[in-house]
C-alpha cells in the first residue's frame, strides 16, 4: 500500500496493530479522524493517555477499575461469600449484563495455555487461592469459556482448593462447547449463571 504522506502511513500502522483491523480498515478510520473536526481526534487521544495512565486493577478482584477497589467488591449489597472466577474484564460485563448474578469475581487476566507459554504463574490463581484459604469464599463458580484450555485452568483450581471446605461448581453448559463466554446472549448466559452444576459433575461428563 502506498501512501503519499508519511504521517499518514504512520497513523495507519499504529491503527493496524489493533485486533481485527487490517490495513485497509485502519486507512479508513485514519480518513474517517482527518474529515472530523480536529477537537474529536483530541478527545479521543486524550482519553487513550488519560486510560493508560490513570487505569488501575482491582486489589481484591483483578477487574478494571479507576480506584483501588472497584465498586463491585466496595458493594455491600454483594454477597462476598460467592465468587465467580472468569477470564478477562469482558465476561464481567457479559456476566453483569444479565442482572442474574450478585456476587463477586475473580478476574484470572487469562487461561492456562502450554501452546502459548501460559502458565498458572502468568494468571492470578495465586491470589485466589489466598482468599480461599482466609475463609472468605464458601463456592466458587467456575465461568470460564467451554474450551480445552478453560476446562484445564477449571481443573487446576479445583485441585488447588482440595481440602478446603469451598463449594465448586460451574456455569451449565446452555453455553456451547467451544464458545468464548462474551459472545453469549443474556439470557442463556444468565440461565447457566443460575442452573450452575456442582463441578465435580463437569468432571464426570468429560
């Protein structure tokens, strides 16, 4: 692709390196930013510096999150008691979404993948394990996507928490095989939600 301005050729690069934008993509959103008025490309830098900056994670959680600790674990009307284990910050919204689910989340950052160098030290299984050890969690929900590599970050915390009077289960499988959890629509994610299954069951079925 040749480009008549380096500038533009720069910009183009930098949009390019997202997800799921090509190069022919990324040359269309530069355009669409150059016809706009200049004050719009401004907000949305600014609100890209302003993200990276000021951004944090959740101490208890691991959530996105602009204080310490995010307003799902300062909830008081949550039950702290249940946890929701999950991959990343999407499932947290597509969990919240369905307005099924009162409890609190234990955001992971990941799942255990051999062919991607991901390790259990790369996640934040570390952490949960703590909480779980202090008395804090009476079940654990296991939510994370119905793949290989879910199934197995499932099992390696279940194996950490033998031992320990912590009630497993996860979510049913009206999510199909294979599917990543943040594509599910509301309603069937918030049926697995509520008709979870102890985990052990899981265990069985595979």
């Amino acid at each position: 692709m040749e480009f008549s301005s380096k500038l533009l050729e720069n910009a183009v690069y930098e949009m390019s390196q997202l997800p799921g934008i090509g190069k022919r993509t990324a040359l269309r959103l530069v355009l669409h930013l150059l016809k706009q008025p200049k004050e719009q490309s401004v907000r949305l830098s600014n609100a890209i510096q302003v993200l990276r900056s000021d951004i944090k994670f959740c101490t208890s959680c691991h959530n996105i999150s602009d204080v310490a600790l995010c307003e799902i674990c300062g909830n008081n009307k949550r039950d702290k008691s249940l946890v929701c284990v999950v991959e990343d910050i999407r499932d947290v919204m597509a969990i919240e979404n369905t307005g099924q689910y009162r409890g609190l989340y234990h955001v992971l950052g990941g799942k255990i993948s051999p062919m991607e160098g991901i390790g259990p030290q790369d996640l934040t299984i570390g952490s949960l394990v703590e909480k779980a050890k202090n008395g804090e969690i009476k079940e654990l929900i296991f939510a994370l996507s119905s793949t290989m590599e879910g199934d197995t970050t499932n099992f390696y915390i279940y194996k950490q928490l033998e031992g320990m009077n912590i009630k497993t289960s996860t979510i049913a499988r009206g999510i199909a095989v294979g599917d990543e959890l943040e594509y599910a629509d509301e309603i069937t994610l918030g049926r697995s939600i509520m008709n979870r299954i102890p985990f052990e069951n899981s265990i069985k079925a595979l």
